[in-house]
C-alpha cells in the first residue's frame, strides 16, 4: 500500500477520545431524560445478567428513588408494549429518530453507549440502595447492580446523593 494512503495512528486514538465524550454526553441525556420523566427518581438501575447467554451487554431493571424504593420497574421485553413518561420536546428532540418513551429505545442507547468501552461509564449502584436479596445474590457470585445517577431537579441539592448543598461539605459521593 502506498504511504500516501496510510494514516498514522493518533487518527485512531482521537476518533477514539471522541467516541468517549459523545458517549459520556449522551449517557448525561440518557440522564437528563429520566429526570423529566421520574422527577422522584435518583437512579436508573441496570444489569449485567449472568447465565448460560451472559453475552455482557446491560439490561434495563427499574428506577429507584434515593431511598432505594422503586419508582418504576422497566423490561423493554415484557409483554404487551408500554411507553415512559413523555419529555418535554427540546429533550426529546436531542433522541433524532428514537423516541425516548420507548424502553427499547433507552437500552439501545445506553447498550450502544456500553459498547464504545465496557465498564467505563457505568458504575455500580451505591449499596444502601440495594435490597437485602440483591446483596445475598451479589455474594452468592451474581452480578452487582448498576447504577446510573439522575440529575436532581432541584438546583440546591446534589444531583448525586441528593443531600442539600449546605449539608454536602465533606460527603462522599458515588460519583465525583
């Protein structure tokens, strides 16, 4: 092959280092999106199962409140079709042709997200919103929890852990 032709490898690492920012953006949409439509909601909650068809790819689970309380259970797969909670249009807008009322079409998207590198973005789900049986099958050699942070709707509180900005000095956050 000519050398006029060949490109030299820092072509690769910033497509790369870009890949990473649109998939860190995307995943705050991913975010932003579930806010609007679980005001109460502080966590997506997603898995890796495990099993005979562990192929590694996350599956939606349900959102949780920050007292570990479920808001909504989500199954993209579950019977009969259900659609989420609408956004308002500049939100959904910034989904193109998906629509962010479809469970199917959140998975997609953070699945795609996951792929650009795989345990990079998603952590796991802090262990005082977990149930006991989540902890007993964590320990028992299943897979823990993840845990997507959803951004509060009040300004004055910590999208994180959702504690007041007053009360936050010297509170450790899941994520930073």
């Amino acid at each position: 092959m000519p050398a006029a032709l060949l490109v030299p490898v820092s072509v690769l690492d910033n497509a790369l280092a870009n890949a990473h920012a649109a998939a860190r953006d995307v995943l705050s949409l991913v975010a932003e999106t579930l806010r609007h439509q679980f005001p109460t909601g502080a966590y997506l909650v997603l898995t890796r199962p495990s099993g005979d068809y562990d192929d590694d790819f996350v599956e939606l689970d349900s959102v949780r409140d920050a007292e570990g309380q479920t808001v909504q259970e989500l199954s993209p797969y579950g019977r009969g079709s259900y659609r989420l909670p609408a956004v308002p249009e500049h939100i959904a807008d910034l989904w193109g042709d998906d629509d962010p009322r479809d469970p199917r079409a959140v998975l997609d998207l953070i699945q795609r997200i996951d792929a650009v590198s795989p345990y990079e973005f998603l952590d796991f789900l802090p262990g005082e919103l977990r149930t006991a049986e989540e902890i007993k099958a964590e320990g028992d050699g299943g897979r823990a929890l993840l845990g997507l942070p959803l951004p509060s709707p009040d300004p004055k509180r910590c999208a994180v852990c959702l504690v007041t900005l007053e009360e936050h000095a010297g509170r450790i956050c899941p994520r930073p």
